[in-house]
C-alpha cells in the first residue's frame, strides 16, 4: 500500500491541518522553538502510548500505566532523596526495573490465572495508587528536596531538543526495530491477530501477553522518572486518569482495540496530535468551560478518520460477472 | 490512730492543693487531629505562647496516634474525666465527635473547635484560620505589592467547579478597583493537576508576553507554575504568587520565581484557639453571634450567625521566614 493512502498520512496531513488552524489564531505557537517545546512535553505520552500500543496489538490493555508511572516516579524521587550522588543512568535502571517488574505482576495475572486484562489492570492501578500513599504517608516531595542533576537531566538542550525528547526518539526507535525485525515484535501481531492461528504456529500467547505487560511496565517506569524529574514533584496523584490519554492516543494513532493492527509511526502520530492539541488550547483563547469538549471532539474526529480510512473495501472475486451487471 | 493519721495527710494534701487551688492553673486542651503532624506541632507551640502571656494556663497538647474520629473521641472521654476547664478540637470528623463533645459542655467544659470545626451542636464556637473574603484581598495585594507601577496578572485556578477557588477568585474581583493598575488578563484551570497546571502556566506566559505575575490560588497550581517560570527563564519577569505550602514552596522561593505566598500560620491559629478558649471558659464573654472575643496579639474575633469566626489575614511567607516554616508544614 502506497503511503500517501495510510492511516500514518491521513493523520500526518491531520496533524498539519491542526497546527495551520492553531497558527492563525496563535502564530508563535509553530516556531521551532515552541514545537520542539511541544514535543518535549508530549514525550511521556508517546513513551506510555508506544508501551500500551504492544498490549493492545495483543489484545489487552493495561490501564495501570498512569500509576506504575506515579509510583516508579514516587519511588526514584525517593531514593533521590535517601541518595542525592546517585548517578541518573542508574536513577533510569532502576526505574525500568521497576516499572518491568510491576507490568510483569499484571502480566503474570493475565497468563497464569487467565484473569481479564480490564479487571486485572483496574484492580493494580488502584493497589499502586494505594502503595505510593504507603510509601509516602500523604507527604509530597519537592524541588528543593531534589537533586539538582536528578531534575536537570531530562531538561539538558541538545541540538533544541530536551534530553527527554531525544530518550522519547530513542525509545520510538527501539520499538519500531523491535516491531519490524524481531521474532517477538512479529509475535504481537500474531497473537493479536488472530490467536488459535499462533498457537498452531507455536506461539504462546500467555507469554507473549506477559511480555507486552513487562515492556509497557518498563517504559512506564521510565516515564515516572522523567514525569517527576520534569515537574519537579512527586505526590500520589501524579498523572491521575493519564491511563485514559494513553489508549486514546494509541486509538487515534489507529491501533484497533480489537488487537493485532497497528504501528509505531501511528502511535507517535496519535501521541503528538493529542498532545499538540493539549498544549494548543491554553493558547488559542478558548474558554476552559469549552476546552474539555473541544479536546474530546478531536479525538472522536481522528478516530472517525482512522475507522474510515481503515475499512477494507470487500473484495470483489468475479470482476467479469462485476462487469457484466 | 491510723485513720487519724490517714485524715491528716488527706487534709496536708487537701491543703497542699488547695493553696495553689485559688489561683489554679486554667486547663486547656488542644486535641489535634493526630500527633507528629509539623502543622499542629507548631499550633502547639502558640498554644504554649498563648498560655505564657496569659500566665494562670496550662496547655494540655493531645490528640489520636493517627487520624481518626474514634481515636479523638477516646482522647476527650479522658479530657473530660481529668476535668479540665476547655477542649479546642481541630476536628476528624464533623459529625462524629458531636454527642462526646456535647457530653464535655454538659459537664461545664468549654468547647470550641479550630481549624476543622465540628457541627454547630458540637462546640460553643468555632475559629477558623482566616475568611474567603480576607483570601482573596490577599491574594491579589500579594501581586500587587510587587507591582508598584501596576502590571498585567492572571490567574491559575484548581478546577471550574472548585469551590473554594472560585470563592475565592470571586472576592478577589470584588477588592480589584483598590488596586489600580492590576490588571486581570485572565482565568486558567489547572485542574490540580502538576502537568496541566504547568501546560497552562506555559501557555499563559505564551499568549500574555507581558504578564507580570500569576496568581495561583491552589497548592498545586503554585508550585507548576513556579516550576514553568523557571523551565521559561522567566524569574524575575514573571511572580508566582497565591496559596501554597511553605515546604513545598521553598524551591520556588530559593529560585526566585515565587517571591511570596500565603497560607495561615499554625502558631498564630493555635495562639488565637487557646486566646479565644480562656476567654469563653473564664466567662469574660458569652458565645453568641455578635460576640466579641479577644484574642491576644492578634486583636479579636467576632462570631457570625454560626458561632464561627476569621482569625486574621493569611500569613505571608517570604525568604525571610521560608527556612523557618518549611520544616514544619
């Protein structure tokens, strides 16, 4: 299929639209300074989005992302706080550790009992909540309890772009070699796409699900660290209902919910159109009251774009007797 | 013999205390919503001020291990058996402590709440740390009072359906033409949340080039835009101001982005409990609406309709006081 006819072009050509709409009623919003700005603070999405798109190409979801990230964040500003010279690439180990291993409880759930993904995410997002509040009595920690390297790191410029912004890349690309050139990127896409076909192929579809919980566990812990190192805070609702941003990022980027359709592009296009429009509304003078339904209504549109450029045209098998009507 | 010499030491010890007995030490009892929490340790601390000006007071500084309705009952059961003179509770629950509370009056002890009142049945009055009306005048003298020239400001809200805040955004209108030059360019929500709050701030620095302050009237909202005045270069041309916590403020104070902010003072409201408690328990003046209370340094209170009353202005935190408070609360 050519490009030009894809979901990624229709929601690139989107995305232009949307940021010409915003520059005539904003015109600074497309410097290049401000648009690297914007894709800055859309990297958490996208890493979350990226990590939920390999659930639900399974045909899962894991709704626990928002709160791996709080907790992961709470616990690295933690340990920030115990431990101030900790250097930040082992900040960033332990928290894709983390975050690995608490996707990993999630996947173990839905492999081994067989429990649904909806039930099992709901019920750990709220036991995460629940232990950040453990942890941390209530209490937030601040600015000035962090270090100033344990803040920095994320907000260093290279070449105009933060280094969260280049981990957000980083990351993208990972994913896109791991989807395109790996037995287990393919292996999503089997198993979402039609299961009782992979296990005839010998794949497990357990264990593949399990995997996407363990690598949308990882980023999410990775994007805790750069949440709480960016905002310069961390208290227990950190990125609360963000989970609902990242499965409407993944279903603009034309991920079906329905499994085993979907890319890497898609999911970073859907991120940034969400988070384009998020960081739009506070500049184009739109009453707040307003801001919450046009933000809705953007995502129903892509996704209404998405549905249509997604149906497949049904095949026609005898084109002569086509012809002979 | 022995009973004679059994009355004898009972009446040394009846005389022993009834020396001290004319000018017996009032009791009052401060029962906080838990122990360990800086914000009523230091309430503690003007509670104690309090009873040093007044010199015939003793404080009794209690409370449950956490907090807990149950846990605040059990500890005024106890009051009320040691028979002290006054009880001020900073309440759990607003209901729950009503009947143990009532059973407290019952017995001749004066009751008031502070801080987190309990239902009007409850207490004899109740002292609140300050008035939405005196929040919102503070709020925008704090931006004004670095403005001397006038200036353009905004506000960051929690969300459109906060209460309080918009109370508070409400008297804040109604003080506005005594500050001339402040100009209100406009009202952002937040939503209380940290990324939202920052996206809005960035987004007013944005579309306002020439904004001169933020007013942020939520603990959240202050401390993301602090943050997004920093991450923007704007310190110094931009002054987060509005409610905050001191201990979560310090790093915005130390920065330079918020000069000042406000938020009651625990001393000051454990001070003006323990004023406000002597004076209703020694009889000077009747808990009524309409009744004036003295409370010390601070002037003196007068009870609405409700039997409640305002404190004082919000406290103002600066780099003058931050390092002392933050530790606290």
């Amino acid at each position: 299929m050519s490009f030009v006819k894809s979901r990624e072009a229709i929601l690139l050509a989107a995305i232009v639209l949307l940021l010409g709409l915003i520059a005539t009623r904003f015109p600074a919003f497309i410097t290049p300074h401000n648009l690297a700005s914007v894709y800055s603070d859309t990297t958490p999405l996208m890493i979350l989005a990226l990590g939920q798109m390999v659930v639900i190409l399974t045909r899962c979801i894991d709704l626990s992302v928002a709160a791996n990230l709080a907790l992961t964040g709470m616990v690295c500003a933690m340990i920030n706080v115990a431990a101030p010279d900790l250097p930040v690439g082992l900040t960033i180990l332990i928290a894709l550790t983390m975050g690995a291993a608490l996707g990993a409880i999630n996947g173990l759930l839905v492999w081994k009992l067989a429990i649904p993904p909806i039930v099992v995410t709901l019920g750990t997002m709220t036991i995460f909540r629940g232990v950040i509040f453990l942890l941390s009595d209530g209490q937030w920690i601040n600015a000035h309890e962090m270090s100033a390297s344990f803040t920095g790191f994320p907000r260093q410029v290279i070449l105009g772009v933060t280094v969260m912004g280049w981990i957000g890349l980083a990351v993208a690309l990972l994913m896109a070699l791991l989807m395109a050139r790996t037995a287990l990127g393919r292996s999503f896409f089997a198993v979402g796409g039609n299961p009782h076909a992979a296990v005839y192929t010998g794949l497990n579809v357990g264990r593949a699900q399990f995997l996407a919980f363990v690598i949308s566990g990882a980023l999410a812990g990775l994007a805790g660290y750069l949440w709480i190192a960016r905002y310069a805070v961390a208290y227990v609702d950190i990125a609360g209902g963000f989970e609902l941003e990242v499965v409407a990022a993944c279903v603009i980027g034309g991920i079906s919910i329905a499994g085993g359709v979907g890319s890497v592009l898609g999911t970073v296009l859907g991120a940034m159109f969400l988070g384009i429009v998020k960081n739009a509304l506070p500049v184009v003078d739109i009453s707040p009251f307003w801001q919450l339904a046009i933000s809705g209504a953007a995502i129903l549109i892509a996704v209404a774009f998405n549905a249509r450029a997604g149906r497949s045209k049904g095949r026609v098998i005898l084109k002569s007797a086509e012809h002979a009507q | 013999m022995k009973l004679a010499k059994l009355l004898t030491s009972a009446a040394v010890a009846a005389g022993l205390f009834a020396g001290p007995a004319a000018a017996e030490d009032m009791r009052i009892a401060l029962v906080v919503k838990a122990l360990g929490i800086g914000f009523f340790e230091a309430a503690a601390k003007g509670a104690e001020e309090a009873a040093s000006e007044l010199g015939d007071v003793e404080i009794i500084y209690t409370g449950p291990t956490d907090t807990t309705a149950e846990g605040q009952i059990e500890v005024i059961n106890a009051l009320i058996a040691q028979q002290v003179d006054a009880i001020a509770v900073s309440a759990n629950d607003t209901d729950a402590l009503v009947p143990t509370l009532k059973k407290a009056m019952q017995r001749g002890i004066t009751v008031i709440s502070w801080d987190s009142g309990v239902a009007e049945d409850g207490r004899q009055a109740h002292l609140n740390p300050s008035s939405n009306a005196l929040i919102g005048n503070m709020i925008v003298k704090l931006a004004a009072d670095e403005l001397p020239e006038g200036g353009d400001v905004a506000v960051l809200s929690a969300t459109t359906t906060s209460t309080n805040q918009n109370i508070w955004i409400e008297e804040m209108t109604k003080v506005l033409p005594n500050y001339p030059g402040i100009n209100v360019v406009g009202t952002v929500y937040g939503d209380d949340l940290a990324d939202k709050s920052y996206r809005e701030a960035q987004g007013l620095m944005q579309s306002y080039p020439d904004l001169d302050a933020i007013i942020a009237p939520t603990s959240v909202g202050i401390v993301a835009a602090a943050q997004a005045v920093v991450d923007a270069g704007k310190v110094g041309q931009v002054n987060v101001t509005g409610l905050g916590l001191p201990s979560e403020m310090a790093g915005a104070i130390e920065s330079g982005a918020s000069k000042s902010f406000a938020i009651w003072n625990p001393i000051d409201l454990g001070y003006s409990a323990t004023m406000m408690a002597y004076h209703l328990a020694k009889g000077d003046v009747e808990a009524a609406p309409g009744a004036e209370i003295e409370i010390g340094r601070m002037g003196s209170v007068t009870l609405d309709e409700t039997g409640s009353a305002a404190m004082a202005d919000p406290f103002v935190y600066d780099e003058t006081n931050i390092d002392e408070f933050k530790s606290i609360f």
